[in-house]
C-alpha cells in the first residue's frame, strides 16, 4: 500500500535546522520512501506506472505535516485516578493513590489504559514509554491500537519475599513475551519504580535483569527533595552516586524527572549514555520544582517530555509540556532566548526517540518509519502562517491534531479513530470505574 500526501505543509531538518515546507511525501508500507518539494520532480515520481498500483492520495493543503510525538514518561491505566488526589504533595498523592492502586485488576488496567492510549493518539502522540504493572494487558491494548511503545513493568518493593519474586518474574515475562513484539513496535526497559520504593538489593536484582537481557534501565529520580534527603540519609550518598554504584548507569538508563540534583550529579550523568524525562507540568502541579533542563543541555544531555500519569497531570497532551517549558524557563531565567521552538520540537520528537533508545522515529526524512501527524492550520489561532513553527509550540494544542500514522498505519483520519471504537472504550472505562468508585 502506497500513500502519497500532496501539497502539504511539513516540518523537515535542513542543514540541521527544522523548516516548514510546502512537499510531497510518499509512505510505502511502513517507511518515509519520498519527499519531494518541487511539484514537477513530484509529477515525474508520481509515472502513469504508480498510478496503476493502489494509491491512496490525500490533499495535504492546509495541514502541517510533522514526526509524531513522543511522550517517554507515564502511566496510562491512571485515567482512572484523574482528579482523585489533586492539589497535594507526591508524598501526599502516593497516600491517596496507592491504596487504591492496590486493588486495580487487568480488567481495570485494560480499559483505562486504552482511554489514555485514545487520549494520545487524538493529541498526536504516536509513541510513549509506560511504567506500571499488568503490563500483558497494556501490552494488547497497545498491539490493538497500533502505537509505538515501550512497557516496563514497575517495581515497588513494600512487599513479601514471595510478592517481590513474582514481580521480578513479570518483569522477565514482559520482555520476554513483548520486547521487538507488535511489528517491532513494542520494545521494553527494566524499571525499579524509584530510588526509595525499591531497596538496594531489589536495585540490584533488576540491574542484573537488565544486564541479562541488554535492556535499558528507566526509573523516577530525584523527583522531590524527600526523595533526595532520604537516599542521603541512608546511603550517605547523593541519587547519582548512588545509581553509580549499583552499576545502573553502566547501562542505557532513562530518568524521569531528575528535579534536584546538583553539578556534581549533571557532571556525572553527562558522562554516561543517560536521558531525562522532563515532566513539567507534572512537577509544577505537585509542586515539586522544575528540573535544571538548561543545565542538562549545556551537558550535551539528552532531554525529552514525559506528561507523567493523567492523575498528576491531568492531561496526556505533548503539546502542552512543549508551551510550557518554553514559557516557565524564560520567565523564570529572564532570559527570553531560552527554549526556542525549534529545540522543544526537537525535545519531543528526535530527543524522544533518542530516550527511548529507538532508530528511524522522530523525524521526517526518506527511510524513516512513518509516524507522523497532521495538524489542521486552517483555524484562526494559526494564521497568518508567517511562523508555523514558532505556531506549533505557542498557538497549538493536541486538540488541533487531525490525522496520526503509526508505522505507516493510519490511525486517525480526520479526528476519526480507525483503530479503537471509541463508544465501547468510554462505555467500558466507566464501567470499570464504578467498580472502584
Ligand atoms: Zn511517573
């Protein structure tokens, strides 16, 4: 099957640069194979012979074409908390959450995720990294959906010798049943939940996994100061020197938040194959700080966005880490020349491909996978067009969203969902809702 975009708007890298163009593109199976910008090279790609094959030929006029984004930290099947535990510190919000955490079944787990995964797809993420348990479940849904993803199965210790063995086998059985599944779509990590929910020695059980497997290693890091002041206290050292000596940062590792940590800690992370999952609105709305994300890239460390779960958030929309890492670092820095669009664009594509240790995704170029999007910027919010890149990250929300492509797959033509019904999905989440609540 041959998909042919004509005449759109796309966001392409130049000489290194992200620039808007007027092209063509072409999607053979699941690959980028063409993008043309002039209109007669397009006429003689596009011979008499490629018109008998079975084309699909959409009019790109008025959308800008982009690589999807990609959200590297969350926690889908937490739709069902959105609202339960708002305006309150993380130490406050697990109080609230994990009770309730606790009791979820796969059935909960199932359709709950699928809501956040329809949440994505209509905000134009294509690829995102899940950290929870009954992964199989999450794992199906994303099969289903055809996302991309990596699954980790978390690990929080607080629990018998018997639980905790169980647990680290689920790990071994998600990577085992899952990791290069789906098309190829679905990869995994190994993830101690964080720091202070797992012991060392639980640390070093799953460092051993990860070791077993090559897998990268993702955990929650230094997400708040109770979190750093309690590793100081036990261990005498700080999180980094701590993830140092458990052997965690001999491998692929990504951190989520890594909120307070110190020069010594970003000196130590940039010598190491380490990305960082900046959750901004997460951390703003628990009150948890902002990450010293200029201090990371000025390391050469790799950041991209996560939006954390809908529960801490409370919305699953890339677009909206993207608005606010511009605005929050230039206010509070004074220093308006600081995240300009095109590097939180890069964040959450091509950086977001980097974190989750993927090749071919994140950009928009000629033997890439196709996972791309197509904003509608026929609205009034969009025009006059003089800026469509500086529109994307001020202008644009996950609302403006039409079309989504997966793996050369659509999934969303024209805000229609074609691979999840979206009745029965809403239909289901309350259901199981109402079993909880
Ligand atoms: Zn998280």
């Amino acid at each position: 099957m041959k998909t042919i975009i004509k005449n759109g708007q796309f966001l392409l890298r130049e000489n290194d640069e992200l620039i808007v163009s007027t092209a063509n593109l072409i999607i053979e199976n699941n690959m980028i194979t063409s993008i043309v910008k002039s209109s007669d090279d397009f006429n003689d790609l596009f011979s008499e012979e490629s018109l008998i094959e079975k084309v699909n030929v959409i009019d790109g006029r008025n959308k800008l074409y982009m690589p999807g984004l990609i959200n590297a930290h969350t926690h889908t099947p937490m739709s069902l908390l959105r609202g339960y535990a708002d305006d309150v510190s993380l130490r406050e919000w697990f109080e609230h959450i994990w009770p309730i955490e606790a009791k979820l079944d796969g059935d909960a787990i199932k359709w709950a995720s699928l809501l956040s995964i329809v949440e994505m797809i209509q905000s134009g993420t294509t690829c995102f990294l899940d950290m929870y348990d009954h992964m199989e479940q999450i794992a199906e849904c994303v099969d289903l959906a055809g996302m991309r993803t990596c699954l980790c199965r978390g690990v929080i210790d607080f629990c018998s010798k018997q639980e905790l063995d169980a647990k680290l086998q689920e790990v071994r059985a998600l990577t085992v049943n899952w990791h290069g599944k789906a098309e190829g779509r679905i990869s995994t990590m190994i993830a101690p939940h964080s720091l202070t929910t797992v012991t060392s020695e639980t640390l070093n059980r799953l460092v051993r996994i990860a070791d077993e497997f090559s897998l990268p290693i993702h955990t929650h890091f230094a997400e708040v100061t109770a979190d750093v002041a309690e590793i100081k206290h036990k261990y005498k050292l700080s999180p980094t020197r701590y993830l140092l000596q458990h052997g965690v940062l001999n491998r692929k590792c990504l951190l989520a938040h890594a909120v307070h940590i110190d020069e010594d800690d970003i000196n130590i992370l940039s010598e190491h194959d380490v990305s960082i999952a900046h959750n901004p609105s997460s951390n703003l709305k628990l009150g948890s700080g902002m990450a010293p994300i200029p201090e990371f890239l000025e390391k050469n460390i790799n950041v991209a966005f996560g939006t954390d779960s809908s529960a801490s958030n409370n919305r699953l929309d890339v677009f909206t880490e993207m608005r606010a890492t511009s605005l929050l670092y230039k206010g509070f820095k004074h220093d308006p020349e600081l995240f300009p669009a095109t590097q939180v664009i890069d964040m959450a594509t091509i950086n977001g491909a980097r974190a989750l240790f993927l090749e071919d995704v994140g950009e928009l170029r000629v033997g890439a996978r196709a996972d791309l999007i197509a904003v509608n910027i026929d609205q009034p919010h969009f025009y006059p067009h003089s800026n469509l890149i500086s529109s994307l990250v001020y202008s644009a929300s996950g609302a403006d969203v039409v079309d989504v492509w997966v793996d050369g797959r659509q999934l969303m033509k024209n805000k229609e969902l074609l691979t999840i019904d979206i009745d029965k999905t809403v239909h289901e989440f309350k259901r199981v809702y109402k079993r909880f609540f």
